[in-house]
C-alpha cells in the first residue's frame, strides 16, 4: 500500500557490533527498519515503492532517538520501543502489526496464534504475507512469529538476522531471571 507523495525520507546507516542497517523516518516517526547487512538499495527500492516522488535524505540526527532505542534492544536493556512510528498499511495489516506488538519480550507465537488473536482464524496465509510487509522490522517484532510446529520460517530480514534476534531475547530474559541480575 502506497503512503503519501513528496515527502522527505530521512535515513542512516545504524551500526552496532554485528549489526548493521539502514532506518528511515518521516518527520512523523519511524516507518522503516531494514534488513541486516543489507545495501542502501534495499531501503531506496522500499522508498521509491512506498513514497512515490519523495526524496531521501541522509540525517544520522534526525534518526538519533531511533537507533538509540534499537542499540539498547541490542544491548538487552530495551524490551519495548517507545519511538513514534509512522507506517501505513490495510486495516488488516494494521491489526497483524498491532498483535504482533503484544508478542510478549523472549516468547513467539504462531502464525496460527496470530490469526486467531485478530478473530480471522482462517486468515493464517493472509497472516504471513501481512507480517511479510511489516515495514519496521524488530519494533514490530514479526521475529517473533515461528511456524505452528516450532519451526523458524521466513522473514523479510533472513532466517539467520530473526535466529540472532530470537538468541537475543532468549539471553536477555535468562539474563535477568537470574539471582546475579536481580
């Protein structure tokens, strides 16, 4: 779904440790988190189609508060995001997205889960292609979504980036349970 014309994208490149990738945002909040290690293409291909006409603007300031949020996810202090996003999609995308949002920190659900969570329980297809254009990766936290048998299937970012991020979580939480981090 196209979002408006002739706006400014503002993108940097977030690096931190392993982690490497392009955000971007509106002058209204987050609308894009890219893959990791992936070129400047993937975020200009994802512009051109979802903002006709707008140009992107490199502004590593303007996207400061962003990729501090997600270096702190990174660093297993940050559970949830609190950032402004600014993302468009159909009423049902929206709703995939948003229960995507009540995945708990560390657990995952299934794509089945997911569709009955939204009251479409015949919609797990419909499911996977919403969470498949989920345009802000990790705070839309479509990683974690896993097949009905427990077994990791696609994901925009590669199987390898939602495996690393899944260990992250998975880390963390055992992290905190512990006596040494209470």
């Amino acid at each position: 779904m196209k979002a408006k014309n002739n706006a400014a994208i503002y993108w940097t490149l977030l690096v931190h440790e392993q982690w490497h990738m392009h955000i971007a945002a509106t002058s209204k909040g987050l609308c894009y988190v890219g893959s990791q290690n992936k070129p400047f293409e993937e975020l200009s291909h994802w512009v051109k189609s979802r903002f006709p006409n707008s140009v992107t603007v490199q502004d590593d300031e303007k996207l400061q508060p962003y990729a501090a949020e997600l270096i702190e996810y990174f660093q297993g202090k940050r559970k949830t995001f609190t950032v402004t996003f600014d993302f468009y999609g159909t009423s049902f995308q929206l709703a995939v997205w948003n229960a995507l949002c009540e995945i708990p920190y560390g657990q995952t659900q299934s794509y089945s889960d997911i569709a009955n969570h939204i009251q479409k329980p015949a919609a797990v297809r419909a499911v996977g292609a919403a969470i498949g254009a989920n345009p802000v990766l990790i705070t839309v936290p479509c990683h974690r979504v896993i097949g009905k048998n427990g077994a990791l299937t696609g994901y925009r970012g590669g199987l390898d980036m939602k495996t690393q991020l899944l260990q992250l979580e998975c880390e963390s939480s055992l992290i905190e349970g512990s006596p040494l981090h209470a």
